[in-house]
C-alpha cells in the first residue's frame, strides 16, 4: 500500500492533469474557468485525500467528522482551502462543486486500485482504504456546503443592501444621517457603501425588442456574469444581460460589486462614464454625471430620455438633450393630451377609417414627407394616399402644409406612440 501511494504522489501533476480534464469535460461550469484556475485547488485537494491514505494505518481511527487521528497528524482542510473553494462557488454552482469531488474521488480511487492490483494488494486491504476515502470525501463536501451556504446568506444579505441603497440615491429617498467628527454618519445607514461626492452617470436601460435582421450583433465584454439571489429581479436574465453590456463603465462599491438595481422591472444603477459602441444591444437613458444630493434628479431626466427613445424606436446611449423635442414629449404628458384632442379625437368618431387616416399621415410624418416612400410603406398607391391625407386635413382642421400644424401633429402622434392612448 505505501508503494501504491507513493506511486501516486510521484505522478501528482499527471493526476491533477486528468482530474481536470475530466472536470472541464463532463461539467460545464467548469470548462468555463481556466485550467490554471482550478489547477491549485485540485492539488491541494488531492494531496490531501492522498495524504489521510499514506497515514491510515491499524493505530488511527477516523472520526465521525472524517479527519483521522493517531500517532500522526491530523488530515483536515488545509488553511485557507475553504475560503478558495467557497470564493470558486461565486461562478460555479455549489452542486457541482460536490460533482466535482465525486469525480476526482473516483479517478483516484481507479488510480490507486490500478497501483495496489500491480503490487498483488487484495480486496481486503483496499476496503478500510475506500471507506477512509469516502468518509473524508463526504465530510469535505459537507463543509463546502455549510460554508457556501452561509457565504452566499452573507453575499444576499450584501446585495441587497447595496441594491436598495442605490434604488435610494436614484429615487431621492436616500437619508444621510448628521455626519459626525469623524465625516461617518452616526447611525450608519448609509456608512462608507458610497462615496457621496463622487460624480457618477445616474441610468435607466431596457433590452430592446427582437433586432432588424441587418442589424449588427453585440456581443456582451467578457467576464463573470452575475447570477443568483445577488442580483434582485434578475429572473427573467434581463439585469445578467445589461449587466454584462455595460460592465466597462459601471461605476463599482468598494467590494468591486456593480451598483446596478431595478426600478419597477427596468435596470438602473450608476456608471462612472457614458457608453460606447452597445450599437443594437441596448437602450439606455442617460443622466448627466451628479454627485448625490443629485442623482434622484438626473434619474429623473435618464428615464424620460429611456421613455422618448423607446417610444420612438431608438436603440443606443442617449441622454434627455440628444432626444431634444422627443424627450420633452415625455417630460410634458398634459401638453401631449391637449394636442391629441385638438388634431387626433375629430378621428375617433369615424371608427375603423379614422385609424386608417391616422396610420396614413402618421407614415407620411414618418417616411420625411415623401409621399412616395410612404405609400409603399403601407402598401398603396401614392393617389390613395394623397386622398387619404387630404381627409386628415378636412377632418382634422389641420394644415399639412402649415409648420406649427404639422408640429402638433406630430407631438400628438408622438405622445400617443409613448404614452399609449387616454384611458
């Protein structure tokens, strides 16, 4: 037996090199982290597992706990292996964490039997040896566990916090208590998880509907993406993916966390610069960079430049300035109803063919007043649309060929497009 071990402790990178393999082959999570990664941690784990083997002797006995004692050492974790091993749990799943040392277990086990078989050992010396194996396997998966559980209660209980701080600052609802000698405020609410002079980009950002087929694919920047109770209301994946869109220039706590959050289904956080290159990847609307006695009223100006840029179709970065008259659409909703009642109701009172005059003068505005693209657009001959046009107009008391006429036209079109219709 002590040959067979030693056999294996001679050839430990060749173990350690198939351990991985098989790890990365058969589990998914693992291919995803780097060979290099993993490399330490198996080592350990395999040193260990074949240490408490090379000790068992007649005089030791295991503990229920799974660690051996006798006249030699104990054989437990080693220092600091619980924490690396509960950190790798943070982009691997704890399940197969205990996947992972199943199957390490069983390679070793085959390797040592394949020893112990060409040294003549017999089937009664390998029994106490698996069971030892077994035993410390379990015991070690069972820490794991306990250990990953309680760190992920402790991750949860984090992010949440900063997910509700953040949903704080955006919505001015944050209280910053007195601040005393030492600049801390005194009942620590807020504490030091924000840098209140800091100046960051209040945003408001919305997955965009299915992309036009010539539209260019955005792939998300490469790194860990977050996933589990971590990220509030992140079910659907919608917070993973803009997560994963915006991670260059989202602004981070002092843990290196993102300070992103939800407001009413939509993901919203603080970035420490202005976006580039998301071409059909996202929507975002975006405030101008605030401290945070701020923010709330930059928030503010991020959402209706969100609501202006999705009601008119948009995809990209803009901020309420860019979006310019759509943007003050949104911001003036009362102004928006009086000129629907003014230029759209006459239309209602004639049912199916006041929606076709509507859709028809809605794609001429759409299409830069030329008649042409816009009877192609809904499929007619420029005459019908010519007539249809010339309808609006008697209907409506409206002049297409008045500036300020075809403006009100516009902002009604524009404010039914984004607000949706009176109820």
């Amino acid at each position: 037996m002590p040959g067979a071990v030693a056999a294996l402790h001679a050839g430990l990178d060749a173990l350690t090199n198939e351990v991985i393999h098989a790890l990365r082959t058969q589990l998914p999570s693992y291919a995803a982290v780097s060979a290099d990664q993993l490399r330490p941690r198996v080592t350990v784990s395999l040193r260990n597992g074949l240490s408490l083997v090379q000790h068992w002797s007649g005089e030791g006995h295991r503990s229920p706990q799974g660690t051996v004692h006798g006249s030699g050492p104990a054989y437990d974790l080693p220092a600091g292996h619980l924490a690396e091993v509960t950190a790798l749990a943070r982009s691997v799943p704890v399940e197969d964490i205990i996947s992972a040392y199943r199957i390490g277990s069983d390679i070793v086990w085959r390797r040592f039997g394949e020893e112990m078989a060409a040294r003549q050992g017999t089937a009664e010396d390998l029994l106490p040896i698996a069971e030892t194996l077994r035993a410390w396997a379990a015991a070690t998966t069972l820490r794991i566990v306990h250990s990953c559980r309680a760190d992920l209660q402790r991750r949860t209980v984090t992010d949440r916090r900063r997910a509700a701080l953040v949903r704080a600052l955006l919505l001015g609802e944050a209280r910053w208590a007195e601040i005393d000698a030492d600049g801390r405020p005194e009942d620590g609410e807020l504490d030091d998880a924000y840098d209140r002079s800091a100046l960051r980009l209040p945003f408001r950002a919305r997955l965009p509907g299915p992309p036009e087929p010539d539209g260019p694919a955005c792939l998300p920047v490469p790194g860990p993406a977050p996933r589990g109770p971590g990220y509030p209301d992140s079910a659907d994946g919608a917070l993973a993916r803009t997560v994963d869109l915006l991670r260059p220039w989202l602004a981070l706590d002092a843990s290196g966390m993102p300070l992103v959050t939800t407001v009413d289904g939509e993901v919203a956080g603080l970035l420490a610069a202005r976006p580039e290159g998301l071409c059909r990847g996202l929507v975002v609307g975006l405030g101008a960079p605030a401290p945070a006695s701020r923010l709330a009223t930059e928030f503010v100006r991020a959402t209706q430049a969100l609501r202006a840029a999705v009601g008119s179709g948009l995809v990209g970065v803009f901020t309420h300035e860019e979006l310019g008259l759509r943007a003050t659409v949104v911001a003036l909703p009362a102004v928006g109803e009086q000129l629907v009642r003014l230029r759209l109701a006459p239309l209602a009172e004639r049912g199916e063919d006041g929606v076709q005059l509507e859709e028809a003068v809605a794609a001429y505005l759409r299409q830069g007043m030329r008649l042409e693209a816009a009877a192609r657009a809904l499929y007619v001959h420029p005459n019908t649309l010519r007539n249809r046009l010339r309808r609006f107009e008697e209907i409506t008391g409206t002049s297409l060929r008045d500036p300020a006429d075809l403006a009100e036209v516009w902002w009604a079109l524009a404010h039914r497009r984004i607000h949706g219709p009176a109820s």
